[in-house]
C-alpha cells in the first residue's frame, strides 16, 4: 500500500514544485483526452480513452504483458477472477507504467466489486489527494464524481465514520454535480462536533481557499498547523494565500517554515528564490 503522502500535490507554484519533488508524483494526466462521442458534454473526461492514449509510451513488452491482462479481466467471469484481475492491472499502472489515474481506477473497480470499507476509502481518498493538483476542469470533476461514489459505498456500509463524511462532502469543492454548501455543511457538522478532527478543518481550509474566502481558509489551515504542525502541506497553502492576499511579510514567514522540511537542492533554490522575490 502506497504511502498517503505520496499523493499529495499543492495548489500552484512554488507549493507544486514542493509536491512534485518531495512526495513524488506519477506520470502526469495529459490533458488532451475529451471524448468526442459523449454526448452530455462535449469535453467530458473518457477513462479508456486515456488508457489508450497512455499505451501510445508503453514498451512492446509492457504492451504485451497489458494486453495480457486486459484479455483476462474481459474472459473473467466470477467476481472474484474480475477481483484478482482488477488488482493486477491496478499493479502494472503502478509499478511498471507508474501512472496514477489508470492505477487508482482500477483499484477502485476492485474495491467496488469486494465491497470493502477499507478499500473504498482508500481509492476514494487517494483520488481526492491527487484531484487537488489537476488544473485539467473535466478530469478533475470526473475525479470528484469517482471519489463521490466510491465515498458513498463505504456510507453505506459504515455511515458513522466521520472520515468519510468528511471526503463525501469535500468532492462537491470539485464540481460534482449538487450546490457546494451541501459539501460545505457535511465538512462543517464534523468539525463542529470534533473542533480537532484535523482532515475536516484542512478541507474547510480548502474550500475557503477554492471559493476565495481567503481570511476563512487562512484561520482554518492555521488550526491544522496548531494541531498538526507536521502539515507541510497546510504550511505552503497558507504561505500561498498570505502571497495572494499581499502580505508579503507573513508569506515569507510560512515558506521559510515550509523550507524546513525540504531537502531538494532544486526545490530549496526555488523556494528561496520565490522569496526574494518577496523581499
């Protein structure tokens, strides 16, 4: 199982060269994939579409060894072939093609058909991590919708597991279909009754940051850092913020603290130069 912070990706910037470069990032989404036969969305985000085109690297052996799988996964007829066959072609996207989205579909596929709460959240909230660092509008809200649904199984099976509100509820920051505020509220009443449940309040964070309530998000991600103050993430979206909003002085502040954490040689340089900039 893959490390939570290996999903990580910042906003913009000199926090996505922080992510990129610290935690590691997959093979990055292209973003030239619409689907020109749906017909709700001219632009909508098509999966094998993407699959396909990302074959186009592959190597004749990985080509071989793919088709291989995905000839299995179509003569798999029990749930549990379909089971073992989803994990395998969830494995190749990771380990050989080292592509998150085909990854992270796949295993999500597997998670639906075993019906495991365990699992569902796992590719839900890996799904939601890696969203936050999409620009690409139609992959980001086909990604929200996945994680949507995948967070909506797991309900159903355990409905108490304030995590996992906290997930649904984030993924209507990213365009699933529904009014934001009913995103907003489910964060909300589990912050509200845990004022420490540090997930909640860095996904408030983040909707103050996407709704531009930029004084709301600044007070939440400076309560994540107050409870965790390991966050680097937290840490380099409030320095953004204080930059957005024109404080050059508490920017500053919060990037040299994010500093602290990175050993990049690159990164450190760029960090420094984004804050002499600021100077």
């Amino acid at each position: 199982m893959l490390k939570k912070q290996q999903w990580i990706v910042i906003a913009a910037g000199a926090v996505l060269l922080f992510g990129l470069y610290t935690f590691g990032k997959f093979s990055p989404p292209h973003t030239e994939h619409a689907n020109p036969q749906e017909p709700q969305e001219a632009n909508a985000f098509e999966i094998n579409a993407f699959v396909n085109n990302l074959k186009k690297d592959l190597t004749p052996t990985q080509s071989a060894y793919l088709t291989s799988l995905e000839d299995a996964l179509t003569r798999g007829d029990l749930v549990t072939q379909r089971i073992s066959n989803f994990q395998s072609l969830s494995n190749f996207w990771r380990d050989s093609a080292r592509s998150f989205l085909p990854y992270i579909y796949y295993l999500s596929e597997k998670a639906k058909l075993e019906n495991s709460e365990k699992n569902l959240n796992f590719a839900a909230h890996s799904m939601l991590e890696e969203l936050r660092g999409i620009s690409n509008p139609e992959l980001k809200t086909w990604m929200a919708v996945q994680a949507n649904d995948l967070f909506k199984r797991s309900l159903k099976i355990q409905p108490n597991n304030d995590s996992t509100i906290v997930g649904l509820g984030s993924t209507y920051f990213f365009g699933v279909p529904g009014p934001p505020m009913e995103g907003i509220l489910k964060v909300r009443g589990i912050a509200d009754k845990n004022p420490n449940n540090v997930f909640a309040q860095f996904m408030l964070g983040y909707g103050g940051l996407v709704s531009g309530q930029t004084d709301k998000a600044i007070e939440r991600f400076k309560k994540v850092i107050e409870l965790d103050p390991t966050n680097t993430e937290a840490v380099f979206l409030l320095a953004e913020l204080y930059e957005k909003a024109g404080n050059k002085k508490e920017a500053i502040i919060w990037y040299e603290k994010g500093m602290k954490d990175v050993k990049n040689p690159e990164l450190l340089k760029a960090l420094k130069d984004k804050i002499g900039t600021l100077k």
